[in-house]
C-alpha cells in the first residue's frame, strides 16, 4: 500500500486544495498573513500523513499522524477567522471547516489503528 491509497491523505488532499482555491479569492488572497498560515497549516496536515505512512517504526508514525491531527485543528480554527473576518467567504469557510474535522476524524481512527498495531 501507498501513502495516496490511505483515504485519510485523500481527504486531507481535498482539504488542501479548498484551502488554495480560497485563499486565492482577491479578498484573502491580499491578507498574506492568514493566507500563508492556513496554507502552510492545510500542508501539513497532507504531509505529515504522508511522513508518517512511510516510517517504519510505530512511536515515529504516531509522532507524524499526531502532528497532523494538530494541523487539522489549526485548520479549522483558522477558518473561523475567515468566517468571521470575510462574510463573504463564510459558506465557503463551513465547508472546509466539515472537511477539516473529517480528515481529524480519519486521523484518529488511523492513530488508534496504528497503537492497536504498536501494542500488539
């Protein structure tokens, strides 16, 4: 199996491309700060799931798949500021926020899968 066969990095992948396709709208794309963090944010999230996939020792898997479950989280918080700051991207924000907590949410059961594997 390949790291882009795991539907958790597929996920996170539409996640991250919602994440570009909104921070290129005029008005966030001109709020550097926010774009650059969401979208550095969003990346990890797809690569640590990839980094860790391919590590061959459990703890450092886990290490990996919990430093994304983190950027998820950073993700969603981050999109409650544009949903706050830029009415117009409110929608938009909702639905890569549901995006966001169900990629947490198969980043979970992919780090319960992986202590099951580590404890067994």
């Amino acid at each position: 199996m390949k790291f882009e066969e795991l539907d958790t990095w597929q996920e996170a992948r539409t996640l991250v491309n919602g994440i570009y396709a909104l921070t290129r709208e005029p008005i966030l794309a001109r709020d550097y700060g926010l774009r650059d963090q969401i979208q550095r944010a969003a990346v990890s999230v797809m690569t640590n799931i990839a980094e860790g996939f391919e590590r061959s020792g459990g703890p450092e898997k886990l290490h990996f798949y919990n430093i994304a479950r983190a950027s998820c989280g950073e993700v969603r918080s981050l999109l409650y500021v544009v949903e706050d700051n830029y009415p117009a991207s409110a929608e938009k924000s909702v639905q890569l926020r549901n995006s966001a907590i169900k990629t947490g949410k198969l980043l979970s059961g992919l780090i319960a899968s992986s202590r099951r594997r580590l404890n067994s």
